[in-house]
C-alpha cells in the first residue's frame, strides 16, 4: 500500500503528541444506535477489535490503529472512574453519568487537536469505536440488523461483472446503521468486488486510493450529482479494454472500472465530496473529479422507511441498481448480465425493508419516518 506522506506524519502525531497533549484523559464511547451485546462478559465486550471481528463487519483492512486506540482510552476510563459502559434504551444509548463524563472529555481531546485531518482522523475513529463496542453480541456481522431479526438467510448472493467495482465510501454515522443500505452490496457481490471505505478512517482510504493509482485516472468515476460542467453519464464510462478481444469471450483484461458510491446523509455527503475532490486534485492534478449522474434516479422501496429531500435522490443500493441498469443498455455491455445483477439488489432491499418493518412493528415504532433532509444517495 502507497502511504501518503502528509496522513503518515498525522499519523504519528496523534499516536504520541496528541495523546501527551491529552494526558490522563480518557475516552467513553457516545449515544448509540444499538444496544450492548447480551450473554457476553464485561471484557469480551470491551476488548480491543481484533482482525477477524473488524473483517466480519464487512470491511476488508486492517484493524484501524486509532479506533483500538479509542477503546484503550475507554477502558483506562471505566477503571479509573470504577463504573463500567453500558448501553440500553430505545436506540442502545449510553446511560448514567459516563455519558456526562464522555462528553468532557472527548471535547477537551479535539479542542487539543490543532490539525483538520488529526481531527477528523479522531472523529471518524471515535465514532467507529462506539458503535462496535454498543453493537457486540447484539447486531448480525453481515446483515447489521439485531440477531433476532436476522435477514442474511434470505439474501441470494451472487457474481458482479469483473469489469467494474464498487467502493462504498461511508460516513462512520452510518457504520452499523440497521438501515443502511450500502452494505447489501458487499453481502451480495463480495467484499472484493463492493468494497467498504470508511470516511475518515486513514487504513481504508489509503487502500482505495492505491486501487485507484493502480487503475489508472479514466478507471475512477464517482456517482454524485456535482453540478459543475464536468457532469458525465453512463455513456462516457470507457469500457474498451474490458471488452473481449477479437480472439474469443476467454481473453479479456480485467482491469476494472472503480465506481465510488458516495454512503451518508446529505449533509455529510457534501463534506465526504469535498474530501475526495481534495485528493483528487493532490494526485491528478485536476479539480474536478470525473462524476456520473443517472437519468433513472427515483424513488426506492426503502424511501418507505427513509424519505428522500427530492425526487432524484435515493438510497445508496439503489443507486447502485439504477447504475447497473443503465449500464446495461449499452450494447456493448448486454451480454455481462449487468440487468440481471440490479434486480438482485433491488430484491435485497425488500429483504431489508421486510426485516425494518417486522421488527419496527414488533416494537411498537412507527414504520414510516418523518420526511428528513439528511438521506443517503
């Protein structure tokens, strides 16, 4: 993996200057989405992440360095105030007075961060942290809904066309979200071929960005809809050297177009833009990034549990599905299947919306929610 100089030095310094600057301060995880695991013993549930529990959520990096940081910090808090993490309540949130106590404290921390990027290195650490530490024992790993609604018997995986990959970039607010839809995509295609990239978490940025550097700049396209005059479609994609030489179907390169798929509200997804067209400009020296906008966009059966601030927004999988239909009206690219591979996506998000309603009903919670403008694309 290609180290990026400026996030190396970030790097070390919040492993030894931050942490002195900080000395003595401790961390305790935030309000949560999910409820503390049952049946597991205090340790087991605050131990550092090891490879295989980070993996199994659906990522494939290594364990990020900072968010077992986060979770020394909180367990060197539990023993020094002697009151121990818990998680409860509609939501899973932290309860008592720790959650006073967190938020102290994780303020004086960023307030002692003088670097944008060691802040949001920290942040999206942080965030990361909390949500595996209240979601242990009590979320599936693959389908991140509670255990006893379980959903992934009912997926169907299968094979993405080896000529395009997709990378979820996602905002840590949405990691283990129930009702993300992004992660359907690496549940049905495969971590390989619909990876996870955590905004903000230095591991996971670096590998896509090396992926990218490997594909070359005309393989990247990012579907947000920028309204600047590089705007592309579908029709722009290049997919010539994917394309099956004279000599017969068997001999075909396998380059791959990278598709990043933009995971946060749109509030977030503003910033996350932002992000990558910075990194953009650093490695390839132009200011705008190559982004597709679809002409299918519309409503999704997920908008039933998650309304979208105008109509040509819509959830990430369906996004993805949108995308993979019209690149299949491309004659070039007919036979790949690529119509065949969104309808799978989009019968994903029945599953999921299903397994949402059954356990919203079940709870006594209202299954449809307040129009909100802070939806995923």
């Amino acid at each position: 993996m290609i180290a990026h100089p400026a996030r190396s030095l970030v790097w070390r310094r919040l492993g030894e200057e931050a942490k002195q600057r900080v000395a003595g301060n401790a961390l305790i995880p935030p309000p949560m989405a999910a409820s503390r695991g049952r049946g597991m013993s205090v340790d087991e549930g605050h131990a550092a992440v090891s490879l295989g529990e980070w993996q199994g959520w659906g990522t494939s990096s290594p364990v990020p360095a900072m968010v077992n940081r986060v979770i020394e910090d909180l367990r060197a808090l539990e023993r020094k105030v002697d009151t121990r993490m818990s998680f409860g309540g509609l939501g899973g949130k932290l309860q008592g007075a720790f959650r006073v106590q967190e938020d102290i404290k994780h303020r004086e921390v960023y307030r002692n961060l003088t670097d944008a990027e060691e802040k949001l290195q920290f942040f999206a650490a942080r965030q990361v942290a909390c949500r595996l530490l209240g979601s242990r024992g009590y979320l599936c790993q693959k389908c991140w809904i509670a255990k006893e609604d379980c959903m992934c018997s009912k997926l169907v995986p299968c094979s993405l066309w080896n000529g395009i990959r997709f990378w979820i970039y996602m905002h840590p607010k949405d990691f283990l979200r129930q009702n993300n839809t992004g992660k359907l995509l690496w549940q049905l295609f495969g971590v390989q071929s619909a990876t996870l990239s955590l905004f903000g978490i230095q591991e996971d940025e670096e590998i896509m960005w090396d992926a990218f550097l490997n594909s070359g700049k005309s393989m990247v396209w990012f579907l947000y809809p920028n309204q600047s005059s590089s705007t592309k479609t579908v029709k722009d994609i290049l997919f010539d050297d994917l394309l099956p030489s004279p000599e017969g179907e068997n001999t075909v390169q396998v380059k791959q177009v990278n598709l990043v798929l933009i995971d946060g509200t749109w509030s977030n997804s503003a910033a996350m833009y932002k992000r990558l067209r910075g990194r953009w400009a650093a490695t390839w020296g132009e200011n705008d990034p190559p982004c597709i906008s679809l002409s299918t966009a519309g409503s999704s059966v997920m908008h039933k549990l998650r309304p979208q601030p105008a109509w040509d927004r819509t959830c990430t999988a369906a996004a993805a599905a949108n995308l993979l239909s019209e690149l299949h009206w491309r004659t070039e690219l007919r036979p790949r299947g690529l119509d065949e591979q969104a309808e799978r996506v989009e019968k994903a998000m029945d599953v999921l919306l299903e397994a949402l309603t059954v356990r919203r009903r079940r709870m006594g919670r209202s299954v449809a929610r307040r129009e909100r403008h802070n939806n995923c694309i």
